[in-house]
C-alpha cells in the first residue's frame, strides 16, 4: 500500500512545508475521529498534471481513520481511491468556499444513515485539502454529558483545522503514550476551571489523592497542591491549558501524564482540553527496567575490577617464576583475562547490551603487541569494522582476537617484523574476520582438529562451539599465515553448535 507521502508526491502539486503539516495533522487526528465518534477521510486535489491524465478525477484520498469511541462508517479502506467531480459535493463545495459543510439529512448509500461533514485543512492562507467527516447514526440515541462535551470539542478543533491553528507541528504527541481521549478528558475555561471532568478523568485523580470533584476546581491550583513530584513551567502552562504540552504529576504513589490542547476559535483562546492517562504501572516499570540497568552495569564493572585483580595478581605470581614455561603460561593467562576485562569495562559504561566492538579491537590489538615483546616492531592494522555487536558475541570474539594475535606474533612473525592485519566485513546477519600475517607459515601437514594448541583449542571451541561460525586456517598467498573466521550474528535465532 502506497504511504502518504508516496500518494501525495504523485498525485498532488503539494510543497514539502505542506506535507510536513499534513504529516502533523494526520499524527494527531485519532483526536478529532474520537471526540466526534466519526470516521475521517482526507481528501487532497490532484495536481495539474495528474488531474490531466485523470480527465475529471480531481481527489485522491491521502490518509483515513476510524474512532475507537463509536461505530464506523466505511469499513473498507478509502486510502489512494481518487475520485472525479461531482462525486464528492461537500469536500468539493468545502474546498471551494472555505467552510465547514454538513448534510442536512443522512446518506443512506451504504445501507447505514450516515452524516458527512467536510472541514477545509488549512495551512496559512492556503486550503491543503479537505477532511470528510463521517458519522455512522444507526446506533444513534440522546447523546450523554459526556457526548455533548465530546461533540462540542470536536466541533472546535474542527473549526481550528479550518482556521489553521491545528495541529500544532513544534509539539508533535508521542503516539506510542500520549493520553487519548478514552483515557480521561478534562474541559477547562480560559481562567483554567474545569467545566467538565470524564469518569476515568476523575477516576485518575482520586488515585492521586484528590477526595473532592473536579468540576468547578481551579486545575492549576488544584493539581500543584496535590503533586508532590519536582517539576518546572510545564504544569502550570499544560494544567491551565495555556500551552500545547505535556507533563506529569505524581502523588499517592500514582503518576498520571497530562496533555493540553488549547482552543482557539474565531482567533480567541476560548479553554482548553486536558487529556490525562494514569501511567503509574508503566513508570514503575520503567524504574524498574533504569535500576536494573543500573544494577547491571554496576556488575560488569565490578566484573572487570576483579578479573583486573587476577590478572595482577597472576601477572606478580609470573614474575616470582624461573621456569619460563610457567611464567609463559601465567602471562597467556593475563593476556586472555585482559580481554574478557576489556568487554566487561565497556559494558560497564553502555546500557544495553551491546558494544562498539570497534574500539574492543584496537585495545585488544594495542595489548597484545605490548605484551608479546615489548621491542617489536610488529604493530597489528585494522582494516574495515565490526560494528555493534551483542555482549554474548563481543566477549568471546574478543578473546578469539586476542589469541590469533598472540599466536601469530609469537609463532608466524618470529623476527618481530612484518604485516599483520585484521581484516573485517559484515554483510547481513554474517560478520567475517580474516587475520593473516606474512610469517612463516604453517607447519607441513596442519590440521587444526588436531592441534596441540592451547590457544587454537580455545578459538575453535568459542567460534565454532559458542558462537555456531566456521574455523579455517590456510597457508597465505604470498607466504605466512591466514585465519579466516565466518560467524552468524543473529545469534538469538540459532541453538550453538557442538565442538
């Protein structure tokens, strides 16, 4: 299905300011289709040459959407249908005239009364296109208090849509938790009273400790009294309804969000709408998800504290040794603890888990040429990136990374001089590493299942049994050595292999 953009690039001689507004528009209009409990279809004229092409087509339907407060009137879907003259009076006489139409009586065409309004979508002195408003009345009754205030909000956010004072572009709703109109509506009057306060409106603020009712209270007053959560402006500018903002009030152990709509008809600031939802649950979860972070980070830093102890302490016990295998062995075992304490350092400082493994590499690289002998002249080179990568691929491919290294340094490059490069790519869910050294090469006969190797033990157990890739080593062109490892990186999706 084509998006808005894509209909309104084809079809319409509209400007990119004008489909940014109708972008606004048409984020925040679940507002307008609920308080009128109607089915909304914008209509937008085609372009010159579009209209051309089309003979007497003149509209192409750019957006809809249907209330969740009440029955809908078109069921099928009206998005990209362009439609000729004629076929749509009021939008076209809306359009025309630059007003507000109504049918007098209900259209029955589809089998159900409804009645149709269009409200001109006006962007400065220009009129973008035109919003059919469509009620279906076959469940039609003597509307509550409730309705008529409804109703009588709609009407004027309709009649600001036709002035160009809706939407409000600089204070786009978070769709994903902005309050709706189902979640509790406050009216209130220029001086910030409420006129009148819906069920679940009141219901939220008796859970903030409010005994008393909210029709006839002053909302600003009335709300800085109960709040006991530090805030700035924004609840006196959203509670008096003199912004169109959002904020939050806490008390009683409850946290409910407040949204203001401003009215502005026949250019007066008549009141505003407050919508309100209580999101207590969701901020106790989201405090609950910070403490865990919190909580975990402070564990991999403790992590990386500790392994940083052993690694001194195995670093004294190795130079306390006359044996040069043992003290060899003690130092590979620093190496290896260094690089689990790298991860766990920038883990440490992230929250989530997931690392640029980038600079991971580069500190690995940096150590492990300091440590195999301080008078090298081998300086290991990156060429392309890893990327980010999750924890549970970054700590066992830094230690990979850390063994290929050592290993070529210590075995292939036995003069202390030459290349040595890590080479990356990535491409979709697969990361390959090449590391390749111009040394002395394999061995006759090789065989990396075989292998005596510590270090090479350690590599294919983790790339191949932790992380599900593929192992391989191989004489290098030109002379010296080349690992080339392939592994996946969706590694949720998959159950490791066994070594």
């Amino acid at each position: 299905m084509p998006t808005l953009s894509d209909l309104i690039k084809k079809h319409t001689d509209l400007d990119t300011a004008d489909l940014e507004w109708i972008h606004s528009l048409v984020s925040d209009w679940q507002l307008l289709a609920d308080l009128s409990f109607a089915d909304l279809v914008l209509w937008v004229p085609l372009g010159s040459e579009a209209a051309r092409g089309a003979e007497k087509e003149s509209w192409v339907a750019v957006a809809q959407i249907r209330p969740t407060t009440g029955p809908t009137a078109y069921p099928e879907d009206l998005v990209g249908v362009v439609a000729g003259k004629g076929r749509r009076n009021l939008v076209d006489i809306a359009y025309r005239e630059g007003r507000i139409c109504r049918e007098g009586d209900p259209e029955w065409g589809s089998g159900i009364p409804v009645r149709e309004e269009s409200i001109p979508v006006r962007r400065g002195k220009r009129i973008l296109g035109v919003i059919q408003r469509s009620t279906n009345l076959s469940s039609a009754r003597t509307p509550s208090r409730l309705e008529l205030t409804y109703l009588q909000s709609a009407s004027d956010l309709a009649k600001m849509i036709n002035d160009g004072r809706f939407p409000f572009p600089e204070q786009e709703p978070n769709l994903a938790r902005s309050p709706r109109v189902g979640d509790g509506l406050l009216r209130i009057d220029r001086e910030g009273r409420v006129l009148y306060a819906s069920p679940n409106a009141q219901s939220a603020y008796r859970r903030l400790g409010l005994a008393t009712d909210l029709s006839g209270a002053h909302l600003g007053e009335m709300t800085a009294r109960i709040n006991t959560a530090p805030v700035d402006d924004s609840l006196a500018m959203v509670a008096g309804g003199r912004a169109a903002r959002e904020t939050e009030v806490e008390a009683n152990g409850a946290v409910v969000q407040l949204r203001a709509i401003p009215l502005i008809v026949d250019g007066h600031r008549t009141g505003a709408l407050v919508l309100l939802r209580d999101v207590t649950e969701l901020r106790w979860r989201d405090r609950e998800l910070m403490t865990k972070d919190a909580t975990i980070r402070e564990i991999h830093h403790r992590v990386k504290n500790n392994l940083q102890t052993v690694a001194a302490l195995l670093r004294l016990q190795a130079r306390r040794l006359q044996v040069p295998e043992g003290r060899d062995a003690l130092e590979e075992a620093v190496r290896r603890v260094g690089s689990i304490a790298i991860v766990h350092e920038t883990l440490s400082h992230t929250p989530e888990e997931l690392i640029d493994f980038d600079d991971i590499a580069d500190r690995v690289m940096a150590m492990a040429g300091e440590v195999s002998a301080p008078e090298t002249r081998v300086r290991p080179k990156r060429i392309g990136g890893f990327g980010v990568l999750p924890a549970a691929i970054a700590t066992p491919l830094a230690m990979v990374l850390t063994e290929l290294l050592q290993n070529a340094l210590e075995h292939g490059l036995t003069d202390n001089s030459g290349l040595l490069e890590v080479v990356i790519t990535r491409s979709g869910e697969r990361l390959g590493v090449v590391v390749a050294d111009n040394g002395v090469g394999l061995p006759e006969g090789f065989d990396v299942e075989s292998a005596a190797s510590l270090g090479l033990q350690i590599v294919r157990t983790l790339i191949v049994g932790e992380l599900g890739g593929v192992l391989e080593l191989r004489r290098r062109d030109g002379g010296g050595t080349e690992v080339t490892l392939d592994i996946p990186l969706d590694r949720a999706q998959r159950t490791p292999q066994s070594g």
